[in-house]
C-alpha cells in the first residue's frame, strides 16, 4: 500500500504545477509539533461503538463505507444531531448516529439487512437536523456493503480481515477489489493515482477502536499512509506547509467546487499525501517517531479546532472523501 500510494502520489508532486510543499514551513511546524510535546490523540470512545466484538467492527465498516463530504450544499444548513448535551456535525455526528442505531438494536449490522436498505429507514437511522449530501449514494454504498459481505463472507466482517491475512495494507486493498466504492484512484498525466483513502481508514480505525488488539491486531500498519481528505490540506495551507496557484487558491477561498478526478484535486490530495510523509520523517529526526496514519489523526484532530480551520478548504463532491 505504501509502494503505490506514496510512489504515485510523488509522481503528482514532481509533475503538478499548482500546489507547492514548502520544506522551510514543514520543518518549522515539526520543530513546534516536538515543542508542544504532541501525541497521538486517544480513540474516542464516546462518538464510536466499542467493546462490542465483531459487532464493532461490523459497525466501523459501515462507518468507513459512508465516511465522506460532511460539507453543506450551497446555502443549504449544516446536517449536525443532538448527542447528549452535545450537538455533532459532520464526522462525529455520523458516528454517532451510527452507534445510537446499533446500541437501540436495530438491525443495522447484518449484512443481509444492509443488502435491501432503503433511503427512509436510513434518513431515520441519521435523523437530525440540516441536510447530509450524497444520501443515495450512501445507500447505494451500503446496499453494495451488505451484497459483498453475503456473497463472498458469509455475511461476517471479520471473514474479510482474514481474508486479508490481518495485513492492514492487504486489507485496503482487498476492500478496494471487492468494492467499486472504496476504488479511490485516478489519473494523472496518463498515470493511475492511488488513494485509497477510506480503505485504508478502515483499517487504521479498527487499530485504534480495539487498540491495536483482538481484532484491530493487525499487521504492516507502518504501511499505510495518510488519509487524503479535505482537513488535511486545509490545516497544511494554513500553517504554510501546502500554497495553491493563484487561480486555484481562488476558486478554494471562494468554496467553488472542483472537478471529482480533475487535475487540482489529484494535485492537493497528493500533495497531502507526500507532505504527511515529509513530516514523520522530520519528526523521526527530531526524535518523535510516529506512523503517518498517526500523524494523519494530529493533524486531523489540530483541524477541527482555530486557527487551524482558518482557510476554507477544497470543495469536491464526491464518495471518496
């Protein structure tokens, strides 16, 4: 997974001409990353399912299968729920919700069940406020899971991660041939770009909710590389690390969309991607030794916070992220 991730991703840097990595405002952002003593942040046990076996990972494979554009339509409210005292939007409110369907007793986590889900019972199982874009699409996502999981898993998530030998990297990319929706690539002056951003999240999610145990045990997590979301560059650009062509700085400061596939969009999301790899390997040179999955959830989590959510980020609209 490493190998063709970061090799094409690479290929994108050294050919683009729209977005720059700035080695000068990487190292700096490192120097202070050491200063400030970061650490991986902790699982967050109260948005996800946990402790439920392979109900659980039943639970963050459906999770993953719908995990992207949590962005509003244009003058449309943001979707969000009440959690609690809590009011979610956008990543952790899916989870959420999720989870609340699950621990209700719905039948959410069978396979069969998903294979025949419709849109009203899933806008209930998501009830809330707002609208969640791309809602057809999640179903059609999830109907999708539930067919592959039943013919060729016995219904069992569990199945496909011993299928993929407990191998993270294995794991991506068996989910990336099993299903069209979790085929993030494209391509790029004639070559195939890889991603496979939501593929590979599955994997680094189970790490983290089982602790790296039981099932989140598994294999060559060092191999798997950032998440090329819309976060990630935003909080890359704000600290000086990422800085976009005029005309595409433009179209980025005034939310207007980007082509799903389209040149400046490969251009950012590899550049993310390499740029995250540029900073494991300076912090491992300045002692902080972390997996680039690792340094995808600092960074993700320093984004969902000021000043670092200052600049808009990129607007695409599409399954992959």
């Amino acid at each position: 997974m490493v190998l063709e991730v970061l090799d094409t991703a690479k290929y994108v840097v050294d050919e683009g001409k729209t977005v720059q990595i700035h080695i000068q405002a990487l190292r700096r952002f490192c120097r202070d990353l050491v200063s400030k003593d970061i650490k991986v942040p902790p699982w967050s046990a109260n948005y996800h399912l946990c402790n439920h076996g392979e109900k659980t990972v039943m639970y963050l494979l459906i999770l993953d299968s719908i995990n992207f554009c949590f962005w509003p339509a244009p003058k449309k409210p943001k979707w969000h729920i009440q959690c609690g005292k809590e009011r979610l939007s956008g990543y952790y409110a899916l989870a959420a919700a999720l989870k609340r369907a699950v621990e209700a007793g719905g039948p959410l986590t069978s396979a069969e069940y998903l294979s025949r889900l419709s849109l009203t019972a899933f806008q209930e199982i998501l009830h809330g406020e707002g609208e969640l874009q791309l809602m057809e699409e999640r179903v059609h996502i999830l109907r999708e899971l539930g067919r592959v999981l039943t013919a060729d898993f016995q219904g069992n998530p569990t199945a496909l991660i011993a299928a993929a030998g407990r191998s993270a990297p294995n794991l991506a990319r068996l989910l990336a041939e099993k299903m069209p929706s979790f085929r993030d690539t494209t391509f790029f002056k004639g070559l195939q770009i890889f991603f496979y951003k939501r593929a590979q999240i599955f994997a680094a999610d189970l790490y983290g909710a089982f602790g790296g145990s039981g099932w989140g045990r598994l294999k060559d997590m060092e191999s798997l590389t950032c998440f090329a979301d819309y976060k990630l560059p935003q909080i890359l650009r704000h600290v000086g690390i990422l800085s976009y062509a005029p005309p595409l700085a433009k179209k980025v400061n005034q939310g207007l969309p980007l082509e799903p596939q389209s040149p400046e969009e490969a251009e950012i999301r590899a550049n993310t991607v390499w740029a995250v790899e540029l900073i494991r390997r300076q912090l491992e040179h300045l002692g902080r030794a972390f997996r680039a999955f690792e340094v995808d959830w600092i960074l993700w989590d320093l984004a969902q916070h000021e000043p670092f959510n200052a600049k808009p980020y990129h607007r695409t609209l599409t399954t992959f992220y």
